[in-house]
C-alpha cells in the first residue's frame, strides 16, 4: 500500500509580523502573526492608508514586535 511508504514530514510554521510608522508619526507593531501572503496583503493595505516605514519580519511563532521608536 501506499501508505506503507509515506514517511512523516515536519511541517514548520512561519509567522510574520508587521512594523510600521502610522500616519500620525505613530510607531506601530502587529498584535498577530500572519502567513507570508496575509503579511503582504496587510502591507499594501498600511501603505494605501498612508503609512510608511511598513517593514515584514520573520517571528517565532507567539512572539510580537514592538513598535520601532
């Protein structure tokens, strides 16, 4: 059977997180990890709001950013 040849697969979960300065001069973090395209999705829509300085990184997953000063 097929099943006897399937090996087991480490699936590694990626988080990524938000930085960014609102409009207002605002620093800003994410409250949540997003997947890759779900971080790039929420970039576009910061930068069409007026935001600058959107930058994605990488986290562990349950660790958050902190806004940059």
């Amino acid at each position: 059977m097929a099943a006897d040849r399937m090996t087991a697969m480490a699936i590694t979960m990626i988080n990524y997180v938000l930085t960014w300065t609102d409009p207002d001069g605002v620093p800003r973090a994410s409250g949540v990890g997003y997947d890759k395209a779900s971080a790039g999705h929420q970039q576009e829509k910061l930068e069409r709001e007026g935001c600058t300085h959107v930058e994605i990184t990488e986290a562990k997953p349950g660790v958050l950013p902190t806004p940059k000063v």
